[in-house]
C-alpha cells in the first residue's frame, strides 16, 4: 500500500485500488467528529438550510478548516461534494471568485504548456480544471 495526495494506492495483479479510508478518519478524529451518528444519505431530499439568527456563533477559521477538508475529500465523490457545497455557501457571501494558473512551455522535454482554472462560489468549488 502507498500512500500519495492522502490516497491509499494498491497495486495488485487484478487491478489498482484507491481509497481515501485513512483520511477521512483522520477528518473525523481532527474534527472530533469521529463519534457522530452514521447516516445513509447526507442530505435529506428537498431540505433548504436557513440562518438560525438565534444560533451559537462558530469560528469562521475552524468551519473554513472542516469545510475545506470535506472538499478534498469528497472531490471523488458528487452526492456528497453537493452536501458540502451547500453547507458551504452558508457562511459564504455569494461571491463568485477565479483562479487561473499556467506553466507556458514548462515541460522540459517536449515543451508543452500547462494550464488549470477553478471557480468558486461563496467558497466551494463549482468548476475546476
């Protein structure tokens, strides 16, 4: 087993396995979630989230922190990457930002250039390249 990016790789001779098990734990014990009850699905159907205006206030830094470590790890997975991003326009402002980056010629063997976008809403990723 190898371990790359927080991906678990496993090369066997009837295919090549990949898992995010041991970072998602980790997500749960930093986040000291690991005790929380299991649901089958993440979000109930047609559920709309409001402000609770009477609602403990939480650290803007540690709920940026759980946010983004969602992200990363549900990016393999859309049913709950949807969740998250809902979740996360939540202490959002519904400002759409981007971000582009390129490498112009920056393959020292043939040359070739690189380029990535992504485009966030209030926070989440919505598109990325």
């Amino acid at each position: 087993m190898r371990y790359f990016l927080r991906l678990e790789v496993l090369q066997k001779s009837d295919g090549i396995f990949i898992s995010q098990k041991k970072y998602a734990l980790e997500v749960l014990n930093i986040f000291e979630m690991d005790k929380s009850n299991s649901v089958f699905n993440p979000i109930v159907p047609g559920c709309k989230l409001v402000k609770d205006e009477g609602g403990v206030k939480v650290d803007k830094t540690y709920y940026k922190q759980v946010v983004g470590s969602l992200m990363y790890l549900t990016a393999t997975r859309p049913n709950l990457m949807f969740v998250v991003s809902i979740i996360s326009r939540k202490e959002g402002d519904d400002e759409l930002v981007a971000y582009t980056d390129r490498d112009y010629a920056g393959d020292l063997e043939d040359r070739k250039s690189t380029s990535g976008y992504v485009f966030l809403l209030s926070s989440g990723a919505i598109s990325w390249s």
